[in-house]
C-alpha cells in the first residue's frame, strides 16, 4: 500500500474446483445437504464440520460429510450462532416457550452414554437487564477466556474467565455473570472479533520484528511488542474497539472507523490480527488502531469468510466489479484514476450453467472470490449459479455450500505450482511478498530473481539477490557465474559475504585470498584476516551480550586455509596474525622462523635490508613461546629449536632453562651472559638413545604472488610493531583459553629436559649451562651438593611423576659428566682430581647419576680416578687390585703418572683397605706377591704378614696355600716352614680331639640301644627298686603303680585314667613340639630355598636332621 498510485490488483487462478459426492451415491451432493435451505449455519472444528438446522439439530461431520453424531440442541427451535474452540462447542439459539436466546456449551470430546450426544457442560440465558433481543454474533478467543455475544439493539455482552469455570467438575456451576461493554441503541452489531495484534501492526507481508527471549536463548523468537488482546465490535454504521490486555484503568468501546458491515460481512484475519469489512464499494480492513487498508471491489457483499491468509468475498453475480488497490491506507473508494481489473467470462469458473454462457444470469448466482489482501492479488474469481447458503474453510479447503444442496470443494494448488506461475510472469516481488506471507523459505525466490537479473546483464542486482540466498544455495553455484574478470569486485562482495556467515568452506577462503591478490589489494586482505567473525552464544536484542553468558567469537573462514594461501601469497605478516590471533602456535613460528627467519632468496641484493628483520623474526618466534609456554611451547620447540640454538643460542638457552623449570606462565625474555662456545662438537653417549628431531624444512616460496607496495613496507618495517596492531580488545593469551569457568586449574606440568637433548648436539657449552641451570632450579641440586630438599629425595612439581623425575635427573648428571669429560681432554690432558668437576661429580653422595653409565664414561674417556672412585663406590674391589696388578704388569706406570707410589704398594694398601670386608681378595693377592722374585724380596715383610692374617682368619687352608705357593719356583719351602710346622701341629690335635668325641658318642649311643632293648623285652619280669614315690617322695605303699622308665608313684598321686609318667610326659613334651613343628615346616619349600641360598649345604644338612626331607628311620651304629 506504500506505491504512489493505486495498482490494480493481479489475478490467478490459484484454486481448483472439484465438487463434493456423497460417499454412498456417487451422483448426488451429501446427503445431509439435500435440504439446504433447512441449514441455518456451518462451522468448522477440531472434531470434524458441524452442521445445524432450523429445527434445533447438531450434526457433526467427517471429511466424507458423513454423520458421526447427531443431537438436539435446542429442542422445538433453531440453532443460529455456533463457535468451537478447544473442543468446546458453544451453541445460541431459540426454543419454544422462551422468549430470550438460550446459550449452551458442549463437549465434543464427551458422549453422553444415554442420549448419545456430546456432555452438556453449561446452560444459560442471552437475557442482559431482563430485555430480550436477539443474537446477531458471536466470539471467544482461542483459549476460552473470554466469550462475547452481540445484540440486534446494540448490546455487546463480554463474559470474563469462562475457560475457569468450565474446568470445574461441578455441572451446577453458572458461568461468569456477563458485563455489557458497548451499547447504542441506533447501532445493531453486526460481527465481533478477539483480535491480538497491536495497535501499530501493518497489512504487509512482512513480519513483525522478533528476537529471542534472554532468558531462555533456545525459545522461539516473538514479538517486540506485549501481548494484546482487544475486542473489535462492528455495527451496521461504525467500527469499534474494546481494549482487553493489558488492563486499561477504565475501559470503554473506542471508536475506530465510521463504517460497519452488514450480517455476514465481515470477518476476521486468519491471524487474528485484524477484521475485514465487506463494504458495497471495496473490502476494508480495520486493526485495534484504525483502518489498515483497502481493496477496491465495487459489488454488494452478500457475505465475507475466512480462509488462510485469503477473504472469501461472496456476492451476487450479476453485480459488475472492478477492483484496485488504493495508495492510501485511510481512502474508502477507489479514484477515478485509478486502474481497474475487470473479471470478463474467460477468467471465471467453469461451474456456470448454460444459461449464463449464453448470457441469461440467474438472479440467485453468487460470484465467489478469493482475495488475499496482504499481497495484493485475487487468488480466485468463480461464479455458482444456484447461489451461496454458506462458505467454511475446513481440512485446507475452501467448501461451497450451494442453495440447491451442492458442495464444491476450492482446493488450493500446490505452492510450488503457484510460485512456477508467478516466475513465469516475471514478478518475483510479488513472489517474494507471497513467501512471507506463506511463511516460506525466500531463498528459491531470491535464486530465480538472481537469474533472471543475470541474464538480462544487470550484473549488480543479481548480486544483490544472490546475496540473500546465502545458507541456502550452494555457493558453488554464484561463485561459477562471476568467476570472468570484469566480475571480480561482485565475486569478491559474494565471498566476503559467505565468510560473514561463517558459511565459507577452504576453497572459498582460497579463492577470495587469490582474488585479492590478483588485484593486489592488501588493505583488503588485512580487512579481511583482521574480521572478528560471526559470534557463538546469546545476544539480546539491543545487541549487548546476555548476562551470564559469555560471547565467544571464532574465525569467519577456514583458519588452515587462510594462512596457507597467506604464505604461499607473500603474506607474511597478515599470516603470522592470523597465527598469533587464533592461538595456532604451530603455524605462528612456522611463518616467524621459515618465512620471516629464513630471508629471501636473492643474499646480496636483501642481505642489509632483510637482516634486522630476520633476527626479529626469530627473537619475536622465542617471545611468542615464552608467552605461550607449557605444552604448546614444548611441540613447538620439538621442530624449531635447533634453528633458534643456531641463531641466538643464549636466548634459547634461557628460554629451554625457563620452560624446563617454572610451572605456569613463563617471565619476559632477558640477555643472559654468553656461555663459552666449545671448539668442537663431540659425539655424546648419553644422545645415542635419543631420537634427534628433524631439522627445519626448506622455507616455502612465495611463488609469484604479490609485490606488496614496497615503497611504503621496506624490510626496516619492526615485525614487533606491525603484529602488535591486532584488535585490543582480543589480547593473546599466555596460556591455554580456560572455557570451563571460575574453576582452579592445576599448575600445568613442566616438560622433561631430555626431550631438547638432541637440539644441543652442536652447541656444547650452551648444553653445560642448560643442564647445570636446570639440575640447579628445579631439583636444588648442585656439585657442591643438593640444596632445597634433603638428600636422596626428589623435589617433585605438583601432578609431575616422582618415578619420572627421578629418570630426568639421572639422564641430566650423565650427560653433565659426559660434558666434563670431554672438557678435561680437550683441555690438554685431565685436570687435577681436586678441581676436576667430573671427579666432584662422581664423589657426590647425593646426585643422583647413574654409576654404570658413569662407569662406561670413564672407561671410554680413560679416566682413571673416576674408575677406581666408581670401583669403590659399587664394591668393586677385586677390579681395583686387579688394575693395579696390570698397572705394575704394563710397566706404564710413569706415563699414566703414579710416580708417586709404585702400583704394588697401591695393590697392599688396597688390600689393608678393602680385605676385612672381603677376605677372597687375600689369595688374590697372595698370588701377584708370588709371581716374581722381584716382587716377593720387595714385600718379603708384607707377603709374612699376609699369612699370618690368613691363618688368624682361617682364610685359606694349608693346602690351598702349599698349592698357590708351588705353582712356580719364585717361592721356597723354606719361606713358610715356621708357618706350616704350626698348622699341621693344630691339625693333629684337632683329629685328636674328634677322635674322643667320636669314641664317647658311640659308647652312649650302645647305652641307649641296650635300653631299649630291654624295654622291649616281654619275656622276662622287670624288678623295681624304687622305694620312694617320685610324686610326693614318700614312703611307697600299696596299692603302687611303676613304670617302665623306674619311676614309681602312690596311685593316689596319679589321676584318674593316667596311662603315662607324668615326669617323662613333661620332658618329652618339648621334643614332641620340636617335632610337631619340623612336621609343619616340612611343607613350607620357599623357607627352606631361601635357607639354602643363604647358607648352601649347611641348610641341606640342617634340613635332613630336622626330617624335612622325609628320611626316617633308625640308623645303625658301628663299632
């Protein structure tokens, strides 16, 4: 209704005819609308169409138009007003013998079992102020709280709260005592209407603004404005409206519009938005807040109904019409001017009769048409010849109700089919209007828009229409029809769109890169990797985020992609932002060190220019990882660390030394002093299980992208500076982005120092400094001793494994030692012991290094304090003695330096040391002083006092001795007379000695025997001695029991039923349990191999005497 002048209204034919059978004979109309003119009125409901009569009768009607319930309403009279909401049918109408209109409410969801018909709920007279009038109309909102019923005098009766009190169960409860809220007398009411809409609500197609409730962001979007809800009261002169909700302090019928409608002509919006008036000279539609708009259709109204979003306008047929769509929303005719569209023979239905083709119309035929008034457009023009008795909008169709009984069905066409129709026509807004009203997805309209723009070459308005079918066509699809030169800058509009929605996949980023780099448009292509992207969350209406719930935001295209065709571009500076704004570590020093670091191709002509920029590159790359830290820093490092050591060795030194040392984020970088480089790069044991990390890739090129104003960007540019121009609002985070909320987050764990091992393979003294730093601040561990935690334990980061700390420290001091080693030889020769670091190393009680490796060290680097300091640490003693022998055996002893002390007096002075706490190296010893003469008249005091200890000791027996003595001719007999005269004179009497003890356990083994076998002689009597009682030692006296074992006892002093002496029962009794218990141990094998391998054939022995070894038996006795 905006346009300038009136627009005649378009027609189509969006309706097929199809009339209505009765299911049983094909041939004729339903049979309950044979007698039509009986039918008073028809509705539709949610259980079916219901029908009623002149004569009080209800009929309820499936989509066969089959009677399904049939009852008496109102008994001897007429059923004239009938609504259904919910369920609930409420019925007005006359009955004989009462004089006012009687209202009834049914429940169509109930049968009563005895009549059959639907559970009369309520009953009530229309009689306000005791005057009777009849019923005109009738209303209730969706919900049944209000009900309202309009009188012929005027009188608008309101009924509050009705849905209350039909929920109670009781039947004798009335309904709410109605309020009259309108009345003039001169003005009969003619239609009412619930309306919703508020007052500022407008007639076109478009939709109201709506947002998301803040509270709840998964709710469906609703109005801006409160709800409302008003009466619209119509009378036969004028147009009222009577405010609802919200609650006006006073409320009173407001006069909106100075026309009315007839009976029957007018209805209400399938929205309940508005009410539409059929007037004889237009169709006017009027809202709570005045009139809305008007469709010119010249014609008396006979009747007007809804259906959908079209008004089904009934009148006579004869009546000549034209109808237009004024400018103006408050005109009531058309102008004179103004066009008109003239509905002639070719457009109306075919269901007109042969009088009427042939120009005869019968004076009851009725034109039915369908207008829809928000899209301006007549939908249907059709003609019935025996008239109209009603129209209801029931199971999508429209339904004709013919005078003579017939019922035509109005199907309308599918919404594909209507819309091929408007695109043939080339009216794509009205197409568009119509899909907003439809509530349909606009996007296949805005497609054939676009299409139809292209062809005809307006290149800009296509776009424009492309633009809004993102999301719902491919962008394949656009992007194919702009990909020619001269449409680059709408290519590059399309792609920056998609990229705004987020809808942009990898080959979408690449090809809006490319473009921009083929028109050489930086600013752009900063613009676009600078964009914020679409947000994920809830925002409230006014734009600000809802409280409570944070507003996270996300890369508006694919972040791989982009930075990759940034590279390949040129773009090294818009990359590495990308990189550092989005948190992708990995891909930020990929650019600072392979692109940025690496230099351009061409040295001599970039060499001054491109080398501040480098060094920056790299010193930004060590920066960027000490704001990242933890894990992050750790992979990264894992790639670039042995470039960055190759390049500034001392800051990456301090920064591996930071990382491997503090839990959480790390401090600014700093210039430490610079450690010592080496002359050479030794090959170091500890790495060779260490896998290396691979070196840094060729740099990539950037091929032949762009030349990147270089007037204005020379290599002086600080790379500081141009990515510190980022949004501030969007800071880089240190660390890891916590999405989890308030939470503590336990201190992130610090990476293990042997993983950057291998890095320091060309840098030995920066490897020094970063293992005793390290050793030093996160152990407390030094050469001069550990410090921060007692000895032997482990200072452990929170969530760090004790077991692997443990590992780290011992891998950290073998390299350390390795590292020492390799000092003191390429120092000309080994230090002295005292200031050696590797000798306070291997004396330190409290570093934790691990004594093989050690051992493998110093034997390699032919260390020898370290050996004989690791020899003694790990018990090694024999292999002290025995380097010594080989030391004297070599003659080397002025070249290795022990001038001091000759190697056989290191080899006794060992022995005096170690040979208390190991006696096997006697013989050993006894041994190399026996080898040469020269040895034996240099130690002669030394190898007496040898044997002299071995025979105090009992080291070795004579023999051994004899044997190690004899096995060459450096020693004589004579050496060890005095020595063996002793031995032997001991041995005899030692054999003496065993040779009583064997004669004695012999004679007291036969005199056990001899008593046994006299107890066990039956044969002859026993004669006891005893006079005394062994009990009590009192003078024997019968009755006297003696035992075999010549203890005798009163037999009072016994008790009762005692088989045994008791004196023999007591000392028996220990070797029973001794017994007892070897019979227990005899079971228990793990004991008794445990005993063996402690104490060897003595706990076989021990064993076979105890009976573990299941040998029983007596054993004879010799001689």
């Amino acid at each position: 209704m905006a346009s300038a002048t009136a627009a005649a209204l378009r027609q189509f034919t969006f309706f097929d005819i199809e009339p209505v059978k009765d299911v049983h004979d094909p041939a004729c109309p339903p049979d309950m609308f044979k007698n039509a003119p009986e039918i008073s009125t028809v509705i539709s409901s949610s259980h079916g169409l219901v029908v009623a009569d002149i004569h009080g009768s209800v009929h309820l009607l499936n989509q066969a138009f089959v009677s399904v319930a049939s009852w008496i309403a109102h008994v001897s009279g007429r059923v004239t007003h009938m609504v259904e909401e919910m369920g609930i049918l409420i019925s007005i109408g006359d009955e004989d013998n009462v004089r006012s209109s009687i209202l009834k409410i049914w429940d169509l969801g109930k049968i009563d079992k005895r009549s059959g018909a639907p559970v009369l709920l309520r009953t009530v007279k229309v009689q306000p102020a005791g005057k009777p009038h009849p019923v005109t109309t009738l209303a209730s909102t969706s919900t049944l709280s209000f009900l309202s019923v309009g009188l012929a005098d005027g009188t608008v009766l309101l009924y509050r709260h009705l849905d209350q009190s039909l929920s109670s169960t009781s039947s004798s409860t009335s309904i709410p005592k109605p309020r009259i809220i309108h009345e003039i007398a001169t003005e009969p009411v003619t239609f009412l209407a619930f309306t919703t809409a508020p007052a500022s609500v407008s007639m076109g197609p478009f939709p109201l603004p709506t947002v998301a409730e803040p509270s709840n962001p998964g709710s469906a979007p609703t109005s801006i404005f409160p709800p409302t809800l008003s009466l619209v009261i119509v009378t036969t002169s004028a147009t009222y409206v009577y405010p609802i909700l919200p609650k006006p302090s006073s409320p009173t019928a407001v006069l909106v519009d100075e026309i009315g409608a007839d009976l029957r002509c007018a209805c209400v919006d399938w929205k309940a938005r508005w009410v539409v008036l059929g007037r004889d000279e237009a169709v006017v539609g009027v809202g709570s807040g005045g009139r809305l708009g008007v469709v010119s259709y010249e014609g008396r109204k006979s009747s007007l109904f809804t259906h959908l979003n079209y008004v089904v306008v009934v009148l006579p047929a004869s009546t000549p019409t034209s109808a237009t769509f004024p400018s103006s929303a408050t005109a009531k005719t058309p102008g004179p001017r103004q066009r008109k569209l003239t509905t002639d023979a070719s457009s109306l239905s075919n269901v007109l009769s042969g009088n009427s083709a042939n120009g005869v119309t019968d004076p009851d035929a009725a034109r039915v048409v369908l207008v829809d008034m928000e899209n301006k457009m007549i939908a249907y023009v059709g003609v019935f010849e025996r008239g109209v008795r009603d129209v209801v909008s029931a199971w999508g169709s429209v339904y004709v109700l013919g005078n003579d009984g017939t019922v035509t069905r109005l199907a309308e066409k599918p919404t594909g089919t209507k819309l091929a129709l408007l695109y043939e026509k080339h009216l794509y807004p009205l197409a568009l209007s119509f899909a907003h009203t439809q509530n349909l997805d606009t996007t296949d309209v805005h497609r054939h828009h676009g299409d139809y723009l292209y062809e005809k070459g307006n290149y800009e308005g296509a776009m424009k229409e492309y633009l809004q079918t993102i999301g719902g066509v491919r962008g394949s699809y656009v992007v194919r029809k702009f990909l020619t030169a001269n449409l680059t800058p709408l290519l590059m509009l399309y792609l920056q769109e998609l990229h705004t929605n987020g809808l942009a996949n990898a080959e979408h980023t690449t090809l809006l890169l490319n473009t921009y780099a083929k028109v050489g448009d930086v600013a752009k292509v900063d613009t676009f990797v600078r964009s914020e992207g679409r947000s994920v969350g809830t925002v409230a209406f006014d734009g600000k985020a809802v409280p409570g719930e944070g507003v996270s935001r996300e890369p508006p295209f694919d972040l791989d992609t982009a930075i990759r065709v940034c590279r390949q571009a040129g773009f090294f500076d818009q990359a590495a932002y990308l990189a550092k704004r989005w948190g992708r570590h990995e891909d930020y020093l990929r650019v600072v060190v392979e692109d940025i670091g690496a230099g351009s191709g061409d040295v001599k002509a970039t060499e001054k220019a491109d080398k501040g920029k480098i060094e920056s590159g790299f010193r930004e790359a060590i920066s960027y990882l000490r704001e990242v830290g933890g894990a992050g820093a750790e992979s990264d490092l894992a790639r670039y660390c042995r470039a960055l050591l190759d390049n500034l060795p001392n800051e990456t030194t301090q920064l591996l030394i930071d990382l491997c040392t503090i839990s959480g984020p790390l401090p600014p970088s700093e210039s430490p002093q610079s450690p010592t480089q080496g002359a050479s790069a030794p090959s170091y044991l500890a790495l060779l299980s260490l896998s290396r990390a691979p070196a840094v890739p060729p740099t990539l090129t950037g091929g032949d992208g762009v030349k990147k104003n270089v007037e204005d960007k020379e290599g002086e540019e600080d790379l500081v500076t141009t990515l510190a121009s980022g949004p501030s609002a969007q800071p880089l985070s240190p660390q890891v982005r916590s999405t989890s909320g308030p939470e503590t987050q336990p201190p992130p764990r610090r990476p293990s120092p042997t993983l950057f091992f291998a890095h320091f393979v060309d840098h030995p003294a920066c490897f020094m400094t970063f293992l005793e730093t390290v050793a030093q601040r996160r152990w407390g561990q030094t050469l001069d001793g550990a410090r921060g935690s007692e000895s032997g334990t482990v200072a452990v980061g929170t969530g760090e494994d004790e077991e692997a700390e443990k590992l780290d420290q011992a891998a950290v001091w073998n390299t350390l030692l390795e590292l020492y080693l390799n000092e003191g030889i390429e120092g000309d020769q080994h230090t002295p012991c005292e200031h050696h670091k590797a000798l306070r190393l291997l004396r330190s009680t409290d570093l934790p290094y691990d004594l093989t490796h050690a051992l493998v060290l110093c034997s390699s680097h032919q260390y020898t304090p370290g050996l004989i300091l690791l020899w003694e640490k790990m018990g090694m003693y024999e292999d002290v003695l025995r380097f010594w022998m080989e030391v004297h055996n070599s003659g080397s002893t002025s070249e290795m330096g022990f001038a001091e002390s000759s190697p056989s007096a290191q080899v006794i002075s060992a022995l005096r040391k170690y040979g208390p706490d190991s006696p096997h190296l006697y013989p050993l010893v006894l041994r190399f002083l026996t080898s040469t003469p020269a040895l034996l008249t240099a130690h002669q005091t030394d190898l007496e006092s040898l044997l002299e200890h071995i025979e105090s000791e009992k080291i070795m027996s004579p023999l051994s001795v004899v044997q190690v003595l004899s096995r060459n001719d450096v020693a004589s007999v004579g050496l060890v007379k005095g020595w063996l005269t002793r031995r032997i004179k001991e041995g005899v009497e030692e054999i003496a000695t065993d040779q009583q003890l064997i004669s004695s356990y012999r004679s007291e083994t036969r005199a056990k025997l001899k008593q046994v076998e006299d107890l066990e002689d039956t044969e002859h009597s026993r004669v006891f001695h005893v006079t005394r009682c062994s009990q009590c030692n009192g003078q024997l006296d019968l009755p006297s029991i003696h035992f075999m074992c010549n203890h005798s006892y009163h037999q009072r002093c016994l008790f009762e039923n005692e088989t045994a002496c008791p004196l023999c029962t007591r000392q028996h009794g220990v070797i029973q349990e001794i017994r007892r218990n070897n019979e227990r141990l005899a079971d228990q094998h793990d004991l008794f191999l445990s005993e063996v391998k402690e104490s060897g054939f003595r706990a076989v022995a021990g064993g076979f005497g105890r009976g573990w070894l299941g040998i029983g038996g007596n054993v004879a006795i010799s001689g």
